[in-house]
C-alpha cells in the first residue's frame, strides 16, 4: 500500500531535531525541533557550518571525523547513540544524544549526514546531581 507522506511535514512535526549537512559541514535542512533545541533558526542556520552548534573544543575532532567520513563514505556512529555536548546560540552548553546516517549520491559517493538529535541537557544534570550525592552519602566528611 503506498501513502503519499508530505516528507517536509514529517521532518517538521518530530520532537527531535533534524540536521542535513552537506559534504562540506554546510547545515542544507534545519527543522523546528533544531531551532527549539539550538536557538537558531531554519534562515540563521542554513548554509553555515556545523561548528554553530560544535563547542570550540571538540572542532578539530569533529572536522577531522567528518572529513574521514564523507572520504570513506562510512561512519562509526551509523547505528550507535551518540551522546556529545553541544551549544546553544545564546552560548550556554547543552548535552546532546544523536545518531547519523550517511547520505549518497546515484554513484554511491558520500554527499552528506542526516542527524537526528534529542537535547539530554536536563537529564544528564539530574544524573550528575544524583551521582554526586551517591558519592556524597557513601563518603560522609568527618
């Protein structure tokens, strides 16, 4: 049975946030879950690079892994949860879960990454804050 899905639609209503990046690291689609998740919008986010919500620390890696991937055409994180930090545009950190799928041309030639991104920030403070107080608990100052 084929169903005529309207995909803009379907980007558009999911709770994560949606990133297409050309081989280049150019941001080419940008859903409202990513503009609710990293402040910009769709018009301040497309056609610019990653490194808008890369943390300056991590930029090297990313690039160098990027690159890897668009030239071997494979990434390690096909099928695993990602889990890295990230940043808003007002500049505060955010915790980021995601996974990436690679994206191909008719030659088989890497043209991209699509990522599906969820903001962890709330959870991986509560589970900070808990492990602290673990820790706090089980090692009482005298």
């Amino acid at each position: 049975m084929k169903t005529n899905i309207d995909l803009h639609q379907l980007v558009n209503c999911v709770g994560d946030a949606v990133i297409v990046s050309d081989a280049n690291e150019k941001i080419v689609l940008w859903n409202a879950a990513a503009t609710r998740i990293f402040g910009y919008t769709e018009e301040e986010a497309l056609g610019h690079t990653l490194d808008l919500i890369v943390p300056e620390r991590q930029r090297p890696r990313h690039s160098e892994g990027y690159a890897q991937s668009m030239k071997t055409g494979t990434t390690r994180y096909g099928s695993s949860l990602l889990k890295v930090p990230a940043k808003h545009k007002d500049g505060r950190s955010l915790s980021i879960a995601f996974t990436v799928g690679m994206l191909f041309d008719e030659n088989h030639h890497a043209t991209g990454v699509a990522a599906v991104i969820r903001d962890e920030t709330e959870r991986f403070l509560d589970e900070r804050a808990l492990k602290k107080r673990l820790m706090d608990l089980e090692n009482p100052q005298l």
